[in-house]
C-alpha cells in the first residue's frame, strides 16, 4: 500500500540499524579518516532511510524531472542462441529478445526515457561486457529480456529475478573491478561529491551496491505485476537468482522471462507481432512505474501502455 505522506523520526539506533550487515575494517582506515568517513556514511544512510519513504503529494523530489537512463539488454546474440524455437526453423531466442527490446526502447523513448541497449543486431557479447559497460554508461536501472523453456513441455508464464543473496559477494566485488577497469566512472555515476580518499570509495561502493540490490526487488515485483496484465499466460512468481548478467551493477538490476518458448500456446503468442507488443508494453509499463513508485519520477503513462481491461 502506497502512502500519499509519512512522518519520519530517525534517531542514531535508527541509522545503525540500516547499516547492519556492514562494518568498517578498522586496519584499512587511519584514525584520521575516521571522521570524514562517518560524516560520509552517515550522510549516504540518511538518504537511503528518506529514499525508501513516500514524500508527501506536492513536495516531489529535486531529481523528479530529470533525464531517466534506462538499460535494456536483449538476451543472447551472435553463436550464443538461447532457447530454439520448436515451431519455426532457425529461430532462436536472441532474435525474439531483440525484436522485443527494440520494441521496448521505442515505448521507453516515447515517454522522454533515455534507452541504452546491450546490442542492436544479431551480434555476440559477453555477460561482463554488457553489465559493465551499462554500469560505466551511468544508467538508472537494468533490464534483462529472455525467454524461457522446459526440458518437459509443460510451464508457462512469465517470471522475474533478481540477484540471491548468496551472489552478493561476487556481484560487490565485480563493482569495484568494474569500476577501476573504467576509472572511476561507476562511483562518479552515483557519488556526486568529490571523495579523494580511494578507501572512502570503497566503502562508499559496497553501500551504494547494497542498496541496488535492495531497490532490484523492488523491481522486480513491479515489473512481474505489469507483465500480469499483458500475458495471458500468468505469473510464476519473483524469484532470487544467481545469474551472471546482472553482477556486478549499482543500480537496479532484473531478469525478466517473459514466458516459455517451447510451451503449445504461449510460444506461439510471445513470437507473434500481437504477443511481442503485449510483452514490450508489459516491461515497458514496469519500468515506468517503478521510476514513478519507486524514484518518484515526474512521468507521463502513456496511452498505449494503459492496460487492458480483462
């Protein structure tokens, strides 16, 4: 349930309490660190508190109006084909993803969103390339698009992931090396002010990754709502995943399978022109609505992605 205001009273234990889970490495930072380090800390983890609250109605935030940077990544490409389409020869996966992504970034630019996609055509490209180059590229959040399939004929419906807690210590480390490999950009991208010490960085890092994995959730279950409204086929839930394409980001990271390809009928439907624009408007009302909930974006819903009345 969406509040329109709340009151908010945040005390010390309060703070703590939302940095539970982390603590500093004493041996690393010189006691004259120590209290640019807490100011810092304490000034990030007050914006996480105050970022995860509804503000009141007509007081929106200062970045409300900005220019949104979204990532889409059309899953596979190149030799790396993902699921085989058992009704038409030659067809694979990285081609439905493609079509469905393009589709997507068109909705997206429709509502003034800035679009960033991991590949444009039928090419290859690694899992650390595409996640690390959209974390360098300073975008707002990060979908990935596939399509499913069963050993067994048989599931269906749509499905969204994010990263399980067991990959978080791969994923926070990724983010550093990622962002050394491109110079800082990943910490300038979300730290606007100067930090000159490299261990402050870190630290900074690490919080700043935890809480994209915080609002991937989030996002995860708005954009599993909004698939539900456009697939006729149902939901199998919001899961926890380890999955590769989505280490090592700081902002909100998904998988998003859109449903099975060898399925009877919803295969059919998810490489149809009406299936493929059902699923793009689904996504693309996911994205924008977690902007709008969740950043508290000053976004337009478009007309053709106000869903259908069922």
């Amino acid at each position: 349930m969406i509040r329109s205001s709340v009151q908010v009273r945040l005390s010390a234990l309060d703070i703590l309490k939302r940095a539970r889970g982390y603590t500093l490495p004493r041996s690393t930072l010189a006691p004259r660190l120590f209290k640019p380090v807490l100011m810092l800390l304490l000034s990030l983890l007050l914006s996480l508190v105050f970022d995860q609250v509804r503000v009141s109605e007509g007081q929106p935030r200062a970045d409300s109006a900005r220019q949104w940077y979204v990532a889409l990544d059309p899953g596979h490409g190149g030799k790396n084909y993902g699921a085989i389409d058992p009704r038409e020869e030659g067809r694979y996966e990285k081609q439905y993803t493609l079509q469905i992504a393009n589709k997507v970034s068109a909705l997206l630019k429709d509502a003034q969103i800035k679009v960033w996609q991991s590949r444009y055509k039928d090419e290859p490209h690694s899992l650390r390339s595409r996640i690390s180059k959209a974390s360098a590229a300073g975008v707002d959040l990060f979908v990935s698009i596939h399509i499913n399939d069963a050993y067994v004929v048989g599931p269906r419906g749509h499905g969204t992931f994010f990263l399980a807690r067991e990959a978080y210590e791969e994923s926070r480390l990724r983010v550093r090396e990622f962002n050394t490999e491109y110079r800082g950009s990943l910490f300038t991208h979300s730290v606007k002010q100067k930090v000159k010490s490299q261990q402050v960085k870190e630290v900074l890092l690490d919080l700043i990754h935890q809480r994209a994995q915080h609002e991937s959730m989030h996002l995860a279950h708005i954009m599993n709502q909004a698939l539900e409204l456009y697939s006729p086929f149902g939901t199998r839930g919001v899961k926890q995943g380890d999955y590769g394409i989505i280490k090592g980001i700081t902002t909100p990271a998904i998988v998003c399978e859109v449903g099975f390809l060898n399925h009877p009928k919803e295969g059919p439907f998810i490489t149809s022109k009406e299936g493929m624009d059902a699923l793009s408007r689904g996504i693309a009302l996911g994205i924008l609505r977690y902007l709008t909930l969740r950043r508290r974006a000053d976004l337009m819903i478009p007309e053709s992605l106000i869903p259908p009345q069922k």
